[in-house]
C-alpha cells in the first residue's frame, strides 16, 4: 500500500490525504465495510506511519506494534 500511496503523490501529483484515502477508505466502502479505513471512534483500525518520502516507518495491527522503519525498502 506504501507504493501505492507513493505513486500517486509523487507520479500522479495527489495530495496525501487523497492518495490515502484513495488507498484505505475508497477500497473499504466498495466493499461494503464502512468499519475500515478511516480513523474514527467505533472502527478497526490498523496504522501505517509514512516517513517524509511515504516509506513505511511504524505499523500496527491489532493493537501491536509490527514493522518498524526498514532501512533502503
């Protein structure tokens, strides 16, 4: 997903809130789990941290810590 996001702002020109969205909440709601993608009280969240060049530094699923900055992709 970090490539993704990457190639949008960077390639296509998308601001970053909208290369995420377009990467989390758009694919969540088409198929039909309003519960994902998004930030919000009352929805699953895992969280993927970018750095200043969108590479992944932290993630988190299920309320742990999993990845932490890798160093070259």
């Amino acid at each position: 997903m970090d490539e993704a996001v990457r190639r949008a702002v960077q390639d296509v020109g998308l601001p970053v809130p909208v290369a995420v969205a377009a990467a989390t909440e758009v694919p969540a709601r088409a198929i039909g789990r309003l519960d994902l993608g998004r930030l919000e009280p009352g929805c699953a969240a895992d969280v993927l941290v970018l750095g200043p060049d969108l590479d992944v530094q932290r993630v988190w699923a299920g309320g742990l810590e999993h990845v932490a900055h890798r160093p070259g992709r």
